[in-house]
C-alpha cells in the first residue's frame, strides 16, 4: 500500500476516535433528558435547554453504528443504542408515521412536519444500526420509513421526491429544508439524501420495490439533476423539474461524485455502474472548480445573485476528501489522491480543534475560524466527518 495512504488513514483513525467520537461521548450525552444534548455554541459552549433536532440525532446514530461495524469497539456501540432508541421513542411518529423534525429538550414535538430529507437520514442511521448488529428493530423501523416515504412524497407522474409535508401527510406551503434555501417542490439536496439512506438500506435488505425506487433514483440524477454540459449539479426545480435557480454547490457536487458512485455499485446493474462511470469523472471535475491554491473547497457560487461564499465548511471540506479518494480508488486518478491529500492538510491546519475537540464550522476566506456558528447542533453533526475517516479506514483496510 501507497505509504501516502498508510498515513493518511493512520491519522484519520486517530482523528476518528480521539478527536471526534469522544468529544461526542464525553460532551454531548444528556443524562438528565435522554439521547443527546440539542446544541454546543461554536465557542464550546453547552445549551443543555436547547431543541433536538432529527437529523442531528439521525446522524448521531450513524455515526457510531458505522464505527461499531468497523471498530468493534463498545462505547461506540452502547451510543449508537442510545441514538436509536431515542429516535424509535421519541421522533418517531406513532400516529401517522414518520418522523418529527424537532422535539424540545423534554422529548416533546415542537415541529411535528414530515421533511423526507429527515426520513432519509432516519434510514440511513437505522440501516446502518442494523447492518452493524443485525438487529431487526431498527431494520423494522427503516421499512416502515421508505413505505412511507413512497407513499406520501414519491411523485409517480413526473417523477422524483416532494420535499415536505404535514405530520397528516397534507401539503405543505414552506417546503423549505432551511431559510437559506428557495422553497421549491424539488431539491437536489433531498435527493441525494435519499439516494444515500436507499442505498444503505439495500445493503440490509434485498426488497425488489427498493431496488426499482434507487435505481430510479440514480436515473433521476443523471437525467435530471445532473447538468451534462457543466457537470454540476442543479439545486432547485418545481415539480416539473424545471431549474428555478442557477447556482454551483461545489461540496455537493463532490460528495454525489461518489455517492451516486457506491449506489450503482450496490446496485450491481452495470448497464446503470457504466453510465455513471462515465459521468464520475465530469463531476469532480466541475467540482474542483471550488478548489483553491492552499487545497481547500470553498461552498458555492449563486450566478443569480452574483455571490460567491468563499467560507471553508467542515463538511465540504470531508466530502472533499472521500470524492478525491474515490476518484484515486477506482479510477486510478494519481492527481485526485493529491488533491485529497492536500485537502486533509488543510483540515488539520485550519478545522480540527486540537485543543476542545471535534471540528470548527468553517473557516473564512482570511483564514480566521467562524466561531459564530455550533460545534455541535442542528446541522453540526458528527457525519460528515466521522464518514470521510471511517470511508478511509474501510477503503484501505
């Protein structure tokens, strides 16, 4: 094995446990309430009242169920239980199916709306759950969470996911993931989180209607996301699919590089691996891009408003990683492994909190660390992070 790669892999293994999972054992367990703390402020600062979201605790339990499947290692997995059965009792929708966007710090719903982009992670953290113990109530739950998403957000005329509706099931007049986002029918972001937890969950569970839905789901990336002519990825759509908004996410540009990559190969239709093989490579490429001199991923650029946000998220920064390693793995691209390695260079330098522990949110443009935004919170979770080590680790084993 490449020294280059032994390296890098001892030291994101390093940085795995000693840097972000135990910065989320030690600091982010609430023993008073249950599950896991709603917030730490980007000056480290705990929010013991603060909400709890679905991702942030979707994710958490992603997070050490996959460290449990490749570690082995205890704690990681007495926390993975203690994630699952908090979203099982407490974001998990009795009545009508599904599951809470936001509770209070007692477990009581606060925002009870059914965003599919939470479902989808909801899968994708109880799959994972379930691949790493073979446990059937958690594998139980992820069906019942893609019945439902088929039912009530899959749009069978034209195709695709609806964003968001009532706890009923009713629509829904702010469809909106964030404030930030445009309130439009159909988003990039919802699909490729959906692409992501479908894929998991066909790992666990060889279902036939699964298998339609996520090789639909690749098609509707490469047919109707995906712009063949710049390799970008287009954000926003209405339900007919027509792009409302011109703008370049490069961090998700990279990571679909190589999530729709892994959803063809567990897929195992080559008729579909061939045709995304074929576009892998235009998408980092058109990601990179956003690559700057000192090997950083800055976040997008909005040709309608003429703004360019140059600031260096955590996340980008981790996706950035695994799409150049996996463009390094299996196409053999010797520039990508650099690029990769760079990347992570600048995360150690710039991102990783050596002193506190886990990830800073970002960094600007003039190298100062954004401390306004969390440590820990409703979009900080350990994710992106803990994935792009535990990707290396079981890449290069």
């Amino acid at each position: 094995m490449d020294k280059r790669i032994i390296k890098l892999k001892n030291e994101v293994e390093n940085t795995l446990h000693s840097n972000i999972l135990r910065y989320w054992m030690e600091k982010m367990v609430d023993d008073e309430n249950g599950g896991f703390y709603g917030q730490i402020t980007g000056e480290d600062r705990l929010v013991p009242h603060a909400n709890k979201g679905a991702i942030l605790n979707a994710r958490i339990l992603w997070s050490f169920s996959s460290a449990y499947r490749i570690t082995g290692r205890s704690e990681y997995l007495t926390n993975a239980t203690r994630a699952k059965d908090y979203i099982i009792s407490h974001f998990y929708d009795t009545t009508y199916g599904g599951i809470y966007w936001e509770v209070d710090c007692k477990s009581r719903p606060v925002d009870t709306k059914k965003q599919i982009y939470a479902l989808g992670f909801a899968i994708y953290g109880l799959s994972e759950y379930a691949r790493a113990t073979g446990e059937e109530q958690s594998l139980s739950f992820a069906k019942k969470l893609f019945d439902v998403i088929e039912k009530h957000s899959f749009d069978s005329e034209k195709n695709g996911y609806l964003e968001a509706l009532t706890r009923q099931w009713l629509p829904i007049e702010d469809m909106r993931l964030s404030e930030k986002d445009a309130n439009e029918k159909k988003t990039m972001n919802t699909h490729l989180h959906i692409l992501e937890p479908y894929t998991n969950l066909y790992r666990v569970w060889k279902d036939q209607h699964l298998k339609t839905q996520l090789k639909n789901l690749i098609e509707v990336f490469l047919e109707k996301i995906l712009d063949q002519k710049t390799g970008h990825l287009n954000l926003f759509f209405d339900e007919n699919w027509d792009n409302k908004y011109h703008m370049f996410s490069y961090g998700h540009d990279i990571e679909a590089s190589w999530l729709l990559h892994e959803a063809a190969l567990v897929l195992d239709d080559k008729d579909i691996l061939k045709r995304v093989e074929e576009v892998v490579p235009l998408i980092e490429k058109a990601a990179s891009e956003g690559l700057q001199e000192d090997g950083s991923m800055i976040y997008e650029k909005n040709f309608t408003t003429a703004h360019t946000d140059t600031d260096r998220h955590w996340w980008v920064q981790a996706e950035t990683v695994v799409g150049y390693i996996n463009m390094y793995q299996h196409f053999g691209s010797e520039d990508s492994l650099e690029k990769a390695l760079k990347n992570w260079e600048y995360i150690k330098t710039h991102l990783i909190d050596h002193e506190k522990g886990e990830w800073h949110w970002s960094c600007h443009q003039d190298g100062t660390v954004n401390t306004t935004d969390d440590k820990a919170g409703f979009w900080k979770c350990p994710y992106h992070n803990s994935r792009m080590c535990l990707e290396i680790m079981e890449r290069f084993k």
